[in-house]
C-alpha cells in the first residue's frame, strides 16, 4: 500500500506556522520548502486581511494563492482577488456604534487597509511586522475614531470587522447583534477579540476553494491551526493537525496534535510525511 503524503497543506499563520514571537523559524521555512520540492501545494489561510498574509509569505517565500479574513477572500500573492465575500454595511454601522458605545477597540478592514478607532494590539503587531519586510510588503492602516466613515466610503469592499478586549456585561448585546443581522457570522473567544465576517465563509470553505483550484481531491489535503476559527478546515482536510498550544475545542475536532508552535511543531509535522 502507498505511504499516504498531502499535496495540499494548508497553515494558519499565528500561533500555528509563527512561533510565540510571532516569528518565522529556520526549521519551519526549511519543513515548508522541502514539501513544495516534493510537490505539495503551501496554502496559507488566516484570519488576517491580505497584506498581512502577503508579508508572510514573502518571509516564507511561498507563491500560491492565500486565503484570508478566515475564507472571506482568496487572493493570488501578486494581489488578484479571486474570490470574495464582503461583509454588508448595514450591520457593520451597527457593530461601529456598538463598539463606540462601550468604548472598545475596532477594526475596520476594507480595501486592503485597517481603519481602527484606537490604538491596539492588533495594529501593534503589524507595526513590528512593518519593520521586518520590504516597504512594498508593508501593511496599511490608518486612524479613524469614527469607523462609519470608512464603512460608507468603501461599503462595496469591507472584509472584516473586529472588536477587541470584550467585557462580559457587552456580550448580550453583540449576540443580540448576531441575530439581529443573519448576514454576518463571528470569530473567537467573545472575550478578548471577537472577528465579523460574512456568513457562508470559514477557513473549511477556503480550503475546498483552494483545493479545487489546484486540482487536488480534499482526500490529499492536511490543514495545520490553533484557534476554533480553525475548526471548520481542520475538519475539511483529510487530516487535520492542532498545535499543542491550540484551544481544547481544536484538539477534539483534530485528528493528529503536532508538538507546539514555539518547538517547531508544524516543521516536525511535516517531516513526519515527507522524510
């Protein structure tokens, strides 16, 4: 019987690919080149907006097409959009006066650029990223303490939506939201950030997205994530790997546990199949 081996792998940036430092490591990048030697395809999906999965792959010096804002857009790495999802502006106003009403943090992503209202953890880490790749890698972002101004200039190309440092007498009010608005579905923990996208689109789509454009069955597909936003395509591959370092729910949805990511865990992974 062959020795089974993906030609597809598909790698959640943060906490999965990225070590704790939100860094890139040699035996990471040398696992990932010696698989597209032997033919696999690298397929990043992230919940990230596309100019900072770009930057990732650069450092990773990866080609294909990237999945981002959790399979609410599918890009080839030289930026055409080949498949696209947006969130609807009505909602969105909604989600900005929500968050302009508890005073949390927002992002707005639209038009390849963030639009927060205050200053973040998010736009931090894409400060620190800014740093490491070459200007034409850069991540846009820009100040805007009234985000319904960037939802109605660019309503037609919103990816995302994100809110962070959620207090728990606010959680009612956002499930409210939720139901209020079947058009758009949420992300993460409902405690320290929480992503909105549009519904119909998680990572598990983006995956069977990829892996008919490539012409691979899903049955040659493995997927590699941490966070429960990664469930849904860690139950599309054929294998599906949690990090140690993952969430429990994303442990019991997998179906191998690779070691985590600050040993190098999606690098031993590979090596596993393709040694």
């Amino acid at each position: 019987m062959a020795f089974w081996r993906p030609r597809l792998i598909a790698l959640d940036i943060d906490g999965t690919m990225l070590d704790p430092a939100s860094a890139l490591t040699n035996a990471t990048l040398r696992a990932i080149q010696m698989a597209r030697e032997k033919g696999a395809h690298i397929v990043l999906c992230s919940g990230r907006y596309f100019p900072g999965v770009r930057a990732i792959a650069w450092q990773a010096r990866l080609d294909g097409i990237l999945i981002v804002g959790n399979g609410a857009q599918i890009r080839t790495a030289d930026g055409a959009i080949l498949f696209h999802r947006g969130l609807d502006p009505v909602p969105c106003r909604a989600i900005a006066g929500f968050a302009e009403k508890w005073g949390l943090c927002c992002n707005l992503y639209a038009a390849d650029r963030i639009y927060f209202n205050r200053d973040n953890r998010v736009i931090d880490a894409y400060v620190k990223l800014n740093r490491e790749v070459p200007p034409e890698y850069c991540c846009a972002y820009c100040s805007m303490p009234d985000l319904r101004t960037a939802i109605e200039e660019y309503a037609g190309a919103i990816l995302k939506m994100e809110v962070l440092s959620l207090p728990g007498e606010a959680l009612p009010e956002l499930l409210s939201l939720s139901r209020s608005y079947p058009q758009i579905a949420y992300e993460g923990n409902l405690q320290s950030s929480v992503e909105i996208h549009a519904a119909g689109v998680d990572k598990g789509t983006g995956l069977r997205w990829a892996a008919e454009y490539y012409g691979i069955p899903l049955e040659s597909t493995m997927a590699f994530g941490d966070g429960d936003n990664d469930i849904p395509m860690l139950r599309m591959a054929h294998i599906g790997v949690a990090m140690q370092n993952g969430t429990l729910a994303v442990q019991n949805a997998a179906d191998a546990i690779a070691p985590d990511n600050a040993n190098d865990g999606v690098a031993r992974m590979i090596y596993q199949y393709y040694m």
